[in-house]
C-alpha cells in the first residue's frame, strides 16, 4: 500500500476499544495498540522512564534495517500515540550492540 500512496501514512488497529491506563501498569491490549500503530516496523523492545506520578516517557525501539516511515511520519505517529494513548511517545530504532 506504501508503493501506491507514497504520500500517505497508513495505519492500521485491531477492532475494538483501547482499555483505559492503569497507573504505570503494563496493560497488553494498549500495548497491540501500540504494535498494530507502527506496523509494519517489528517492536522489538519497549521501556518507560517515570519522571512523576502522571508523567511517563515511553520509548518503542523498532527492529532496524529498512524503515517504511520518513521522519515526519514516525514524529505523526508519536503525536498519535500521546493523543490517544496519554502518555508521551519515542519511537526509536533499536541502538546497534557492536
């Protein structure tokens, strides 16, 4: 779809409703929010770092290699990511371990 509107963000989502944030508890249904939003970029690990009670920066580290997003697009979803999700997003390719 990328080859045929190469001027469009798509994204996809699982049908159903985003459960609501439990403190800073891991909630799995958000999480395949998250996933189902940067595909078709593979997530290969997440963190947070918990600056107060309700603030909380969450990091997505995707697989790297060929990205399918520009930069403009990965810092779209991120805004998406904080509208829907309250949280502030970083979505980042996973740091090389050589």
């Amino acid at each position: 779809m990328k080859l045929i509107y190469p001027s469009k963000v798509i994204i996809t989502k699982r049908p159903g409703n985003i459960p609501a944030k439990k403190h800073n508890n891991v909630v799995y249904a958000r999480e395949d929010f998250v996933n189902d939003l940067v595909f078709p970029l593979i997530v290969q690990s997440k963190t947070q770092e918990i600056f107060a009670r309700d603030e909380v920066k969450k990091f997505v580290y995707y697989q790297g290699g060929r990205v399918p997003f520009n930069q403009k697009e990965i810092s779209a979803l991120e805004n998406v990511l904080k509208q829907v999700m309250c949280d502030d997003y970083s979505i980042r390719s996973m740091p090389s371990s050589h």
